[in-house]
C-alpha cells in the first residue's frame, strides 16, 4: 500500500489509484518535475550504479581527504554529510578573508571539493540503468495530444536527461542557443517548436511533447569565457572552467549570478501559473533558496505541490496541514525514481510507443541492404 499525506490527513491506496491520479496530472497544461540527486544515484547489491547521492559524496570524500581543514579546523563532522553546506561555509571564509585573513588557503580548498565533486558526477555518468530509467520516465509522459511543454527543473549537474531525451529523439530546450558554440540565453525558453513553417498559416501547431529543461544549480557541460555562459562536450572542459552552480557567494559570484539568476526566475514564474502543480522526485527539501520559491507559490489557490519522498523536513512539510501539498512514500521505497516510474507513471499508450520506437531511415535502409 502507497501512504498519501493529503495535508495531514494519512491514507493507503493503491498503486493504480496513485497511478491514476498522477496519469491525470499529466494531462495538465502547467505541469512541472523538480528532480533532484536521488534520481541519478541507483544502488542495487550495495553497489551504485549511477551517481552517488550527497551523504555518500560527502563521506567519500573524507576518505580521500580524512584531514580536510579550513580555518584551522577539521571539518569532516560539522555539515550533516553534507558537501554543498561545506561549500557555503568555506565561501563565508573566503568572502572574510577580504577583511581579515582567515585562512589564505581557502581558494585551493574550494577547487578541491568542486574538482572532487565533478570527478564523481563523469564517473558515475554511464550508469546504463540508470539512463534506462530515465528514458523510461520521459516515454510515459508521451501524449498524443500533448501541445503544452512540460517543465523539468533540476538540481543535478549530470547529463542524464539530455542523454535520455537525445536517444529518445524528443524535442527539448535547455536555455541554451546557437550550433558551433551553443550561448546561454534565457530568452529561448520563451520560444517555441511549431510543426509546419507555411507563413500563410496564421496558427501553427506546436510540436507535440516537448521539454523545457532547467538546471538550475548548472552543469558538468557549462562553462564560462568572458562573462558568458556556454556548453559543450564535458570531457573538453577543464575542472576550473566548468560552471556548477552552488548556493553560496563564492570569488566569481558575478559571473555567475547571470543564469543562476535566470534559471530560478524562471522557476518561479512556472510555479505562479494558475492551476500549476510541481512534483518532486528526488528531493528531501534541504535547499533553503529553492524551499523558499516552493512555499510562495502557495500564495495562489490553484497550486498544488506532490512531493514523492520522506525526510524530516518533508515531515515538516506534512505538519503544515495544507491539503494542497500531497507527500506520497511507502515502506517499500514507492518514492524511489525507479519505482516511482515503473509503478506511478502512467503506461504508455501504443501509439505513443510506436512514436518513440519508429526506426531511424539508417536502420531501415541497414536492413534492407542486409536482405539483399
């Protein structure tokens, strides 16, 4: 049985009355998924097959760095395994270094967690499971009648859902613009794939399920060239040029500032849509700044936020007896993105999966060559 938080009202269903409920979210207009890092990181037989989640970042990092200091401290303790508020900490220290000298190695520290953090996102980047689940989980939100795109907004700094929407062929922006040297510009996410370019129209169609998505702490795939931000392959990025935005003022804050900025704005503004809904996957709710943004779309009547997943501040999130907010768990990990796509979503339809599994002309002709 699936636990479902109305507020605070507890109730247990079943996982097709669930499924029937999110099938019908679906069909919205201001639909929105928050995906947090849980949904990269898949464990199975104590092994992890994709990226690891924070407390275990955290605690690998330790073990390469058992005597990491800052400040004349130890830190491994002091963040609730947590590397992102180690990060906010040495920032405060390298912002008061301006005015006292706290600890003049504070610059190289930084670069060493951002270095260490990176290295384990390209490791863990070719999970073949993991990518499985979530092609799986962009295939049912495949409508036939679709028009509306569907905002993806997430704290990873992965590829996994440019990889799965790329192999899948579907249609999505991720803010940036341009072929040979592809520019950020948030204006793009205003533009919008229509199928017939005949000028006589006077109404084009828009291209049924597209994307927009949105990373909104950046990318192993950004990077910055005066005041800029652009993306290309990873590998031809340097660990010091690679654009991943923390939550925290660190020394080139006004760089990046520009699509943190935007990207959240936009996050905002999706939310104060009327009758929009925000379901969020992977996410315990730890990011004050994105807490914040949440919370204040519950300013409008029609929102209504769905959280899959259990932590002490989605427990919080439950005490707040808001019958618009819906947690969903369960003792067997319901919550879990795996889960949550093979027993949530919605199946796919068989015309939508033809749609997807079409064969490209390249095996059509591969295959009839071979016949000959």
């Amino acid at each position: 049985m699936v636990k479902v938080f109305k507020g605070a009202v507890k109730n247990e269903l079943e996982e097709t009355v669930v499924q029937q409920e999110m099938a019908s979210y679906l069909q919205l207009d201001n639909i929105n998924f928050l995906i947090g890092a849980g949904c990269s990181s898949r464990i199975v037989g104590g092994t992890e097959l994709g990226i690891p989640g924070m407390r275990k970042l955290y605690d690998d990092f330790f073990k390469e760095n058992a005597d990491f200091s800052a400040a004349g401290l130890k830190l491994k303790d002091r963040f609730d395994s947590n590397l992102e508020k180690m990060l906010e900490a040495l920032g405060a220290i390298q912002v008061a270094n301006e005015i006292v000298a706290i600890d003049k190695d504070i610059d190289e520290k930084i670069d060493t967690v951002r270095k260490f953090i990176r290295s384990k996102i390209i490791e863990g980047l070719h999970g073949k499971e993991v990518l499985s689940i979530y092609k799986d989980f962009y295939k049912r939100m495949i409508s036939e009648s679709r028009k509306a795109p569907i905002n993806i907004f997430t704290t990873n700094y992965d590829l996994y859902n440019e990889q799965a929407l790329d192999s899948l062929g579907l249609p999505y922006n991720n803010g940036f613009t341009g072929t040979y040297k592809r520019k950020f510009n948030p204006a793009s996410y205003k533009y919008a794939y229509v199928e017939d370019m005949n000028f006589s129209k006077e109404v084009w169609e828009r291209v049924p399920n597209s994307f927009n998505l949105y990373k909104i702490h950046g990318s192993i795939s950004w990077y910055k060239d005066e005041g800029d931000i652009f993306e290309k392959d990873y590998a031809d990025i340097g660990s010091e040029d690679t654009v991943m935005i923390y939550p925290t003022p660190l020394k080139d804050r006004t760089t990046l500032m520009v699509p943190y900025s935007d990207l959240f704005r936009n996050f905002e503004s999706s939310l104060l849509k009327q009758n929009s809904v925000l379901v969020t996957l992977g996410y315990s709710f730890a990011d004050d700044h994105i807490n914040r943004l949440i919370l204040n779309a519950l300013a409008i009547p029609t929102f209504k936020l769905i959280v899959f997943g259990e932590s002490d501040a989605i427990t919080k999130l439950i005490e707040l007896d808001d019958k618009r907010i819906i947690v969903i768990n369960s003792d067997d990990k319901i919550h879990y993105f795996n889960n949550f796509v093979e027993k949530i979503m919605p199946e796919q339809s068989e015309n939508s999966r033809e749609l997807i599994d079409m064969p490209t002309v390249a095996r059509i002709i591969k295959s009839f060559e071979e016949k000959k």
